[in-house]
C-alpha cells in the first residue's frame, strides 16, 4: 500500500476554506469545506477507502504552516 498522508489545512484567513489534502507519491487531492468538520470527515472517508476499513498513514492537521499528526496506524 502506498504511503498516504492526509491533511486539513486551517484557512490564512477570514473567509478562506479549510482545505483537505491527500499525498501520495503519484498523486494529489486538494478539496476546499466551509467548515472544519466537514474537511476532516472527507479526510476519514478517503483514509478508510485507501486502507480497506483500516486507517493506513497518517492524519496530520496543518496550523499556520505546522502540521501537527492527529493519528496514525
């Protein structure tokens, strides 16, 4: 299984989206939410997808250019 990270990124500033990412070494998903909850439940949905139920990876939510691992398998 390729190595998968996945990442929420808080918006600059007022009015901006969160953004949820995936990377993996031949591919990148970017997807903008209003709301945070919704970006990190897309972040889930694809973790579980990759993984077969199975989270694989790691989940890292970025603040102010720091990502900072939420979870990993």
């Amino acid at each position: 299984m390729p190595n998968i990270r996945y990442i929420v990124y808080d918006p600059p500033q007022d009015g901006y989206p969160f953004l949820a990412v995936a990377l993996s070494p031949r591919e990148v998903s970017a997807v903008a939410y209003d709301t945070l909850q919704e970006a990190e439940a897309h972040i889930a949905a694809l973790a579980i997808s990759a993984a077969g139920s199975i989270a694989a990876g790691c989940i890292v939510r970025a603040r102010n250019g720091c990502a900072i691992s939420l979870g990993a398998s």
